[in-house]
C-alpha cells in the first residue's frame, strides 16, 4: 500500500478494533446478564415452589381440594405465575391455579419463555404428591433486549467517537509524514532545496524533520563532491585515453624514426668520395681522363645513383608513414574531445583498406621484427564508425606485436605470426586478430578487460580497458580467448554496421 493510504489504513484497523470490542460487549454482556437473571429467577422460583409445597400439604393430605386451590391462589401474587398445579402420587391432578395456561406434559425445567418447578409435598405421613408451579421469563427476555439495545447502542456511540477520534489522530500523524515524503520524492527527482521547510507536528516529527534537513545538508555536499569527482574522473578517462592510443602510435613513430636513420646512415657518402677519387686519379698527369677509367668511374657513379634513389623511396615511404601516425594522432585526440558529443561518425569505408591501415599503424615494418602478418579480409564497404574502430584495432594488434616480440625474446621457436580475418554475422562484423605469442594464463583472461590490470613490465592496464568500452559504445563487444601461457591469443571485435556489400572491382 503507498503511503497516501495511511490514514485509511490507521481508521480501518482501529475501527475494526473497535467494532470488536464492540462485538463482544453486545454479545457477553446481555448473555452474561441473561444467565445471570435466568439462575436468580431459577432460584427465586424454587424457594417459592417449596414455600408453597409446605403451604399446601395440609390440604392435601385431609383431601381438602377447595382449601388447596386456594392456597394455590397466593401465587397469583408474584408478576411472573402462569399457573401451579397439585399432582397427587397417583399423577391425578388434585388442584390447580391458571389451569388453561399448564401443559400437557409437566416437566421440570427452563425453556425459551417458562420457567417451571417441582417441590415435592410432604405430609406427616410421608409423601403425598408433587406441587408443579410455572413462571413467565417474558419479564427476563425484556430485560435482556432492554439491556442489549442499551449495549448495543453504547457500542455504537463509542464506534462512532472512536472511529472521528482514529481519523483525527490519523491524520495528525499521517500529515506530516505525508509532507515529508513528497520532500523525499522531490529529492530523489533531483531537487535539491537548500533547506527542508518547516513540518507541523509533535516533538518526534520535528527531530525527524531537523534530521533529514541534516541529512540534506551533507547530501547536497556529498553530491557536490560527487559530481567534482565524477568530472576529474572523467577528465582523467579522456586523458588516459588519448595518452595510451597517442602512446601506441608514438611507439610507431619511434620505430620509423629508426627506419629512417638506418637508411640515412646507409647512404653511400664514403663511396661518391671513392669515385671522385677514382675520377681524379683518372685524369692522370696530362689532365685528360682515360677512357676506360672513365667507363669506370661513370658505372660506379650510376651504382651509387640508382642505390641513393632507392634510399630515397624507403625514406619518402617511411616519411609518409610517420605522416600518417601523426595524422592519426590528431584524429585520436579529435574524437576523444568528440566523446562528449552522443554518437559518433558514421562512414563507409573499404574494409581491406582499414585493415592495411591498422597493420601499418600498429606493427609498422613487421619484416624488421621478424613477425608475419596474414589478413584474410574481403573485399566490401561497409558502413560504421571508422576512427574508434580503427583505435580498437591498432590496440590489439600493438599489443599481439608486443605479445611476439617478448616471446621471441624469452627464446621461444617461431612461427611469429599475426593473423587478421574479417567475416560477416548477421547484421555485424566480426573482426578477429590472432597471434601465436606468449598467450595468457587463465586467471589473468577473467580480468583481461579491467581497468589497471596489465601483463606487460611497462604497461598501465588501459589498452584493453578502453577498447572494451568503445566496443560497447558501437553497441558491439570485445572478447579474448586463449588457451594459456605460450599458446597465443585471439581477440574478437563485434560491431555492427548499416550495409555490408560487395566490392565493386
């Protein structure tokens, strides 16, 4: 029942109360009395038969039936007589009183509304006969019904003050409670007076009241922290985010850093000053060069030429990878300022080119880590959120190219292989990327996705963490298997998207 009851509630089980006390009083009290007046007039009538029997032996035993009737006659005196009458010992009828109003068949007893009596009649001689007298109980039976609708009146006055009184007292009691719980309400809508107002009631209902304008108080602050704490929380959230995946990239960029180095201190500087050594010792003392020598020194400068060229378009293509990285760091910190905003961009992409954009962000020259990469990905376009996608993908791949290089380095045998398969379910796409690492162990693959929890000597347990929670966002979800330590893992990316079709060729 909801609170707005109470008052009904509080007036329906007091005047059921007092309806049953009520109840008992009109049902005990009238019987109580009744039984009380049955067993005087029970008594009274006795000592009246045996007066009488006493009165009437001398008639009887001189066989005197006149002087007997009239004996019988005293008692028409009482207001209750209906009749006497003298049975002798031979069950004849020796004298009566009221003699129309005796039953046929005498019998000493109390029915509903007559009382009769027996007394025996005893002369000197011995028993003589047997005196029957009956007393009307309508003056009894008035009594009882004056006395019930006197009770039941009562009951009825004191039905009615205490039915007002419960309704007075209920709503003394309820109103203010009342009154408090529409506070109640109004705060758990998120309103947040300063102050309760003043509550109308007894002492107790002001405790309350000045107890809950307490309890407001320190909720109204606790919440404020709550909401200070939820925005540094947050804060720190995006933070974190945009530190790991701009950490994943940066890791990228470190490694085309030193692509571009090497290739740098490749170049063949010693030997374009070996060949313009060569074309000066050509020239000779005369100062014309020799022919052959010439041949010479001209093939040895197109070797040079053609290996700088080559030089030239790893570094251009190590250049526009590490343009890329950076492209993609401005899009990582775009779309976590973007987190703020409900929804995300959706665009049709070709999903081998996402792929191959993912690998080359995430294990960038996997040649150089001695790792294979395998994608077995159609041909289709379809429809989804590109740039948390491809931050999902760029995690687990970072982290399966990480998952290889430590267990190559613990000296496990190879293959050191990453394999990336994109399939199609129902209105989603499933994209699994799968390595032959070190694995993970069973108790660390229940916490995987938890915030902090990490398996690497360097790492923050974010990664997957956030990745995690991206695939929710999509409205899809992220899984992880394997079966324990030195079996690889594999991770599965389930997101859905609009369209899925084929890609025209």
């Amino acid at each position: 029942m909801k609170l707005s009851s109470l008052r009904v509630r509080m007036a329906a089980v007091f005047g059921l109360l007092i309806t049953g006390v009520a109840v008992f009083m009109i049902e005990f009290f009238p019987a109580r009395m009744e039984e009380q007046a049955r067993a005087s007039a029970r008594l009274a009538a006795f000592s009246l038969t045996e007066t009488m029997a006493t009165a009437v032996a001398p008639a009887l035993e001189f066989d005197d039936a006149d002087n007997a009737a009239r004996v019988l006659a005293w008692v028409g005196g009482t207001p209750d007589a209906r009749f006497a009458v003298v049975v002798t010992e031979s069950g004849q009828r020796f004298a009566t009183w009221g003699a129309a109003r005796i039953p046929r068949t005498l019998v000493a007893g109390m029915t509903s509304d007559m009382l009769v009596t027996r007394a025996p009649i005893v002369g000197r001689s011995g028993a003589h006969g047997t005196l029957f007298i009956g007393q009307s109980l309508d003056r009894l039976i008035a009594d009882r019904d004056a006395a019930r609708s006197t009770v039941v009146t009562a009951s009825i006055v004191v039905l009615a003050i205490g039915l007002l009184a419960c309704i007075l007292l209920a709503t003394a009691l309820v109103r203010p409670l009342e009154r408090l719980t529409a506070i109640a309400h109004d705060i758990a809508r998120g309103a947040k007076p300063p102050r309760i107002a003043g509550v109308a009631g007894s002492h107790e209902v002001v405790q309350v009241t000045s107890a809950l304008d307490s309890m407001l108080d320190r909720l109204n602050q606790a919440n404020h922290q709550l909401v200070e704490a939820s925005r540094h929380a947050g804060m720190a959230e995006v933070a974190t985010g945009v530190l790991h995946n701009v950490g994943n990239i940066l890791t990228s960029v470190n490694i085309g850093i030193e692509l571009i180095e090497e290739h740098v201190a490749a170049l063949p500087v010693d030997r374009v000053r070996r060949a313009g050594q060569l074309l000066s010792a050509a020239r000779g003392a005369s100062g014309h060069i020799e022919p052959p020598r010439l041949e010479a020194g001209l093939a040895y400068i197109a070797a040079i030429g053609d290996h700088i060229d080559s030089e030239r378009t790893q570094m251009r293509g190590a250049i526009t990878t590490l343009r890329g990285h950076i492209e993609h760091v401005k899009r990582v910190i775009s779309m976590q300022n973007g987190y703020a905003k409900t929804g995300g961009v959706l665009e049709q992409v070709e999903l081998d080119a996402l792929i191959a954009e993912a690998i080359a962000l995430g294990c960038a020259d996997p040649h150089r880590h001695a790792i294979e990469v395998v994608t077995d990905v159609p041909a289709a376009c379809v429809t989804l959120d590109r740039h948390r996608v491809l931050q999902i993908l760029v995690n687990l791949i970072t982290n399966a190219r990480d998952s290889l290089s430590a267990h190559e380095r613990s000296g496990a045998q190879g293959p050191f292989r990453i394999t990336v398969t994109a399939t199609r379910a129902g209105g989603a796409l499933e994209i699994s990327v799968v390595d032959t690492g070190g694995g993970i162990a069973p108790e660390a693959l229940r916490k995987v996705f938890s915030a902090g929890f990490t398996t690497k000597p360097r790492g923050h347990g974010y990664g997957l963490h956030s990745s995690a929670l991206t695939a929710e966002q999509l409205g899809g979800a992220l899984t992880c298997a394997s079966e324990g330590l030195g079996t690889g893992a594999s991770f599965v990316l389930r997101v859905p998207v609009k369209e899925v079709m084929s890609h025209a060729s």
